[in-house]
C-alpha cells in the first residue's frame, strides 16, 4: 500500500509499507521511479530510468521538505 504526501509538477512523491523500516520516498516520474533515504543522511537508494539532471532536482525537493517528510512517515509507520 502507498501513500502519496504530495506531487511537484510531474512527480509524485510517496511512502510504500510494504519495504523496509529505514526511512525513505519513493519518486514516481513519467518514465521511470527513484528512491532516497531520508536518514542518516539524504542519498539516493535506487532508480530506473530517471536522468542524473532529474535525480538532482528530486534531492534537491526532498532536502528542502525531509522535515515535512520525516513527520509523515512517523505518522504512517
């Protein structure tokens, strides 16, 4: 089950419960999916088919909204 906490332009950002217990997002492009970990720090897990300019621009939107995020997950899990 996923749970979307909010979408930027085309990519829609979103928790899935069924993984593991590290903090993370999950990024779903037009072509492809990424994910993060949130913490310890932000880096990137995994990604299919997303460019680098785009992995940027998604670190960069997850950075600036990890709190809004982190509270989130801690509501969900």
């Amino acid at each position: 089950m996923s749970l979307s906490l909010f979408i930027y332009k085309k990519y829609r950002f979103f928790l899935n419960s069924r993984e593991e217990k590290r903090k993370h997002i999950h990024i779903e492009t037009p072509d492809g999916i990424a994910k993060f970990w949130i913490e310890p720090i932000i880096s990137l897990a995994d990604y299919y088919n997303v460019s680098t300019k785009e992995l940027s621009l998604l670190m960069k939107i997850i950075e600036e909204k990890q709190h809004e995020i982190i509270e989130a997950w801690n509501r969900h899990f």
